[in-house]
C-alpha cells in the first residue's frame, strides 16, 4: 500500500495545468485567476471623505466648540469647486472628494448647525482624521490580486475596482463520472431486493463541480467486463475520469482489468487509508484515472483528499488542500486498521478551542452519518487509539462554518 502523502504527491506530480481563457467578469465567480492582476489607478483616487460631516482645518477646531462659515456642500461623485479657507467648512458626504483647503473631516454627530451658513463644531479634531487619502488603500500599478486565487465576491469587488471587465481564468477541467455495480439503481426508482440507489454518482458530481469542474455523468455500468470497457470509452476526451466501484478484489471487481484493456497505466492501486484503501490511479492517454472505492462515506473522503486537490491543481489554485486544524477529542478513538484513518466528526469552537466528536457511524456505508459530519479526524496508522482529552489534527470540510448549534 502507498503511503497518503506519497499517493497524493504522485497525483499531483501528474495533474498539468489547463489552459487559460478570457471571460467577462460577471461570469467569473468561483474560476481560478490565471494572471496577476494591477490596479489601473491609485485607491482611493483622491482625497475622499470616511464619513458624513464638515470638511474643514483642522487647526481651526483646536479649541472646540467653534462656529464656522459653511461654504457649500459636496456630495460624493461631484468633484468639488469650492476651497475651504481659515473659519469655513463645507458639508460633505461619505465618499465625497476633500475640497482644496480643508485637512480633516468631523462627524455629523459632533457639530450643531446655527443657520444654513454657519456650524458649530462641539469637538476637536486631528488633521487627517475621517479622511482615506489617495492612495491610501492601493497605488496604481500595484498588484491587487495574484494568478492562483479562486474568484469569490470580495475578488470580484476588487477586480471591477481595478477595471477588470474581462479577465483570464484557468479551464475548468472536464471529468467524466462513472458508477459501477449490478445493484445500482436509478435515484428515482424503487430499489428491488438486494439493490440501492446511486448515491455515488450525484455526490462525487456534485463534490467536482465545488471543486471547479465540468461534469459528464456516464452512468451506472453492470459488473460485465466489456459494459465497463464501453463506459470508459464513453467517457473520454476528458481531463479526469472518475470510477466509483470495482476496484477492490473481489471477482466482479472489473473496473482494472477494463482500464488495462483500453491501455491505462497504474501508478498506484492501493493506499494506506481508512477508509477507502483500494483506490487506484493513474492515466489513460492524457486523461487522470482515479478508481475510488463503491462504498459511499469511502468514495467522498477519498475524492476530497485526492481528486479535489488534482482538479484545483490543474486550474492553478494556489490552495490545494482542505484547512487542517489541532482539535482536542470528546471521545476516544481507536485505529486498528494499520493505515491513516480519517473520522468523519462534528468539531466546534468552545471559547478558544477546538474540539471534536467523531460522528456515531455504522461504518463507510452509513450517508446519513457522513452527512453530519463537519470534518476528518485524523489518526495516524501507528497510533492505535486516541483517548478522550488528547489532541489530534482535523481535515476541516466545506461545511464547517454552518454550525447549527447543536450540542457535541
């Protein structure tokens, strides 16, 4: 059996980058940006007001409470024609330029207006204070986000500041899916004596389109060498093709002896893991083979740890893995697999720590366990047990952050 680190770094060493493509921005959300992106001016490009007030020198406030002359009003995108002299303010809005003259702006709160022509300012204020100076946030020319980064909200607000209308993103990979097994049956119909539903299919899907990918949904092939082989082909072109089932050693697992027939190469077909050891990769022509194992809760955790890292390697994502975290354990946990096990788990912050409580499960089958799972344990395959109280690290998972609040 490969080691986790060794397999995951064989997988990466073989995951090449994808080409790049121009998009407009709009479309952009959640695409890796494949170029270092400049500002195309300084932000803020000018003087701007940090709040509603008066603008106004600051040296002649010193000895507030003290009336001035108001001289106008600037309201934000009006570029002042105005100067503010000795005793005079101007009525200003958040965001509105700074008039020539005036060095720092009070708050609204702290002025009390006598006529339409005169204010008095009731405190003190600091030259520069309210004020975002130009610049101040971002000089022109300065790299506002690098090549890497997977475009959220925050990013798209950053390149329309910088002009981005159209912007270069990596492809996103396509990965066919396949499903094997003579007992899987369509999601919507009744499963017969001795049959499931594909689970495998719709969430393996659904775990590579968060990762950035395209999906081509093959389908669900029996346990007959040649309908695999036809299955495979129907998959291809693709940059990953992904088998759930049939790569364990049973006599009806068929899925390796199908991909030899087509002229795959294996770089591995087993990992020290739980669960999921009899997971196999490597390539056919230019396409990523990963084989993951049949059994549900097995086929999502060895897809997070190992195929999503390759899918976002291959769009240049600078962060490939998920968080991973020191969490203090509620309940004991043993391993005596002889591998690195992953414990799906519900981990949460009580004050300043981390701590976590493996999920009851009935085992690498159980869905509905898995599911309430918010992260991965893990325990390494020479300790043996981890007792209540000690310390082990935590793969954090996409959900972590939905805390529904429910006692551990």
């Amino acid at each position: 059996m490969v080691p986790v680190e060794k397999a995951l770094a064989i997988i990466l060493a073989e995951a090449r980058p994808l080409p790049d493509e121009t998009m407009r921005l709009d479309d952009a959300l959640s695409r890796v940006l494949a170029e270092d992106v400049p500002s195309d001016t300084d932000l803020p490009p000018f003087d701007r007001a940090a709040m509603d007030g008066y603008a106004l020198r600051a040296a002649d406030v010193a000895g507030a409470p003290a009336a001035l002359e108001v001289v106008g009003e600037i309201r934000a995108g009006q570029w002042p024609d105005l100067t503010v002299g000795p005793g005079q303010a101007a009525r200003i809005m958040t965001g509105a330029p700074l008039p020539p003259g005036a060095d720092a702006v009070q708050q609204v709160e702290k002025t009390q207006p006598l006529d339409e022509f005169r204010v008095t300012i009731l405190a003190p204020v600091a030259e520069g204070a309210n004020v975002a100076p130009r610049g101040s946030e971002v000089r022109a020319g300065e790299i506002v986000l690098a090549r890497g980064r997977v475009i959220d909200p925050a990013a798209v607000a950053v390149l329309a500041s910088a002009g981005k209308a159209r912007v270069r993103v990596s492809r996103r990979p396509l990965v066919s899916i396949l499903v094997t097994g003579d007992e899987i049956v369509d999601v919507s119909a009744v499963p017969g004596p001795g049959q499931i539903r594909n689970s495998n299919g719709p969430s393996v899907a659904a775990q590579a389109r968060l990762a950035g990918a395209d999906v081509r949904l093959v389908g669900v092939a029996p346990d007959r060498q040649e309908a695999i082989e036809a299955a495979l082909r129907a998959g291809l072109p693709a940059d990953g093709l992904v088998v759930s089932g049939g790569v364990s050693a049973g006599d009806y697992d068929l899925v390796e002896p199908a991909l030899v027939e087509l002229g795959a190469t294996f770089l591995f077909t087993k990992v020290a893991i739980k669960p999921g050891a009899p997971l196999v990769f490597g390539r056919l022509g230019e396409t990523l083979v990963f084989g993951l194992p049949g059994n549900p809760v097995s086929a999502q955790v060895t897809f997070d740890l190992f195929v999503r890292p390759a899918l976002l390697k291959m769009q240049g994502a600078r962060v490939l893995g998920r968080p991973r975290v020191r969490v203090e354990l509620r309940d004991g946990i043993r391993n005596r697999s002889g591998r690195k096990s992953h414990v799906p788990a519900r981990v949460r912050f009580e004050g300043a720590r981390l701590v976590a409580r493996p999920v009851r499960s009935m085992g690498s089958g159980d869905l509905a366990a898995h599911a309430r799972a918010n992260a991965l344990v893990v325990i390494e395959a020479d300790r043996p047990q981890a007792a209540a109280g000690e310390t082990a690290e935590a793969v954090l998972l996409g959900n972590f952050l939905e805390d529904d609040g429910a006692p551990l």
